[in-house]
C-alpha cells in the first residue's frame, strides 16, 4: 500500500510524495512540480506503478498524479508553530516550525541530519497529520521551505470540484 513518505523516480531524478487524497476511484498523489521541469518528463513511478501528471497548479511548485493502486489516505493539516518531523521512507529527520501563514510554513532543520537530493517533497508531520511538503532548503542557515497542509488540501478540492478528466 502506498503513503505519504514514498519515494518516486522521474526519468534520472526523484522525490518523495507527500500525500495522497481519494478521487474518482483511485487516489491523487501530491508531489513537488520542480521534479518533473529537472526530469524532463512528466512520466513517474512509485512501487509497482507507473503514472502521469495529471495536472500542474499554476500557484503553487505542486503536481498532482492518479494512482489507480491501493494508498493509505492522507490527514492534511494546518501546521502549527514547535516541533515537527520530516519522515519519507528512506530518512526520519527532526524540523522546527518557525514561521507559518497560509501558505507557506519555515523549518529550521537539525544540523548534522539535512534533507539531500530525493527528499524534496518529504512530508511534515505533526500529531500524526501531514502539515506540509519540503519544497527547499538552504544549507546555509539550516533552514527549509513548506508548503502547507492547508494550502495542499484547498487545490486538492478545487481540482476534484473542477470537474477536469483525467
């Protein structure tokens, strides 16, 4: 069964999903669109599936994908300021939130214990919800970008309610 955390490949280049929302009969996966501009191509796999992006929001360095295969639901939620983790299946690393709007949340990461390459798009627990998605880091001032769970969930809707075909 497939969940937030999972890792996927895009031509040479890969990320990591950080969610996945019901719709029509499978499930929307929820993955950082900067991937798929790097890989040059918009193809993917994760386990034993292969897919497409199926839609870029023009707002925001999202892409959603179908999944037609068995995935765990994701509980998305508005990030609050404390401790946090950032877990995909390949790292467990402990995070800050700092700052959060909206939007947009601020990590202040543990030195010694950075995101690399293939960790864009690690979910951001807190409670057990996914709060956010790691969409940057500065390795200068330990420091990480989110987009949150809030913000995740709104496009989600608004692309299920749009009624566009897949």
């Amino acid at each position: 069964m497939l969940r937030a955390g999972d890792q996927f490949i895009s031509g040479v280049s890969g990320g990591v999903v950080s969610a996945f929302y019901p719709y029509r009969g499978g499930y929307l996966g929820v993955v950082p669109a900067h991937i798929f501009r790097y890989s040059g191509t918009d193809v993917l796999r994760i386990g034993p599936h292969r897919s497409r992006v199926i839609h870029y929001c023009s707002d925001a360095d999202l892409a959603f994908f179908l999944v037609l295969g068995p995935c765990e639901p994701t509980k998305l939620a508005r990030p609050k300021l404390g401790d946090a983790e950032l877990i995909n299946s390949a790292r467990h690393m402990g995070c800050r939130i700092t700052d959060a709007s909206w939007s947009i949340a601020y990590v202040v990461l543990q030195p010694g214990n950075l995101p690399g390459p293939g960790d864009s798009g690690t979910p951001v627990f807190q409670d057990g919800a996914v709060v956010g998605m790691l969409i940057a880091i500065n390795l200068g001032t330990c420091r990480g970008t989110v987009i949150t769970g809030e913000f995740i969930q709104s496009k989600l809707i608004e692309y299920a309610r749009s009624g566009q075909r897949t």
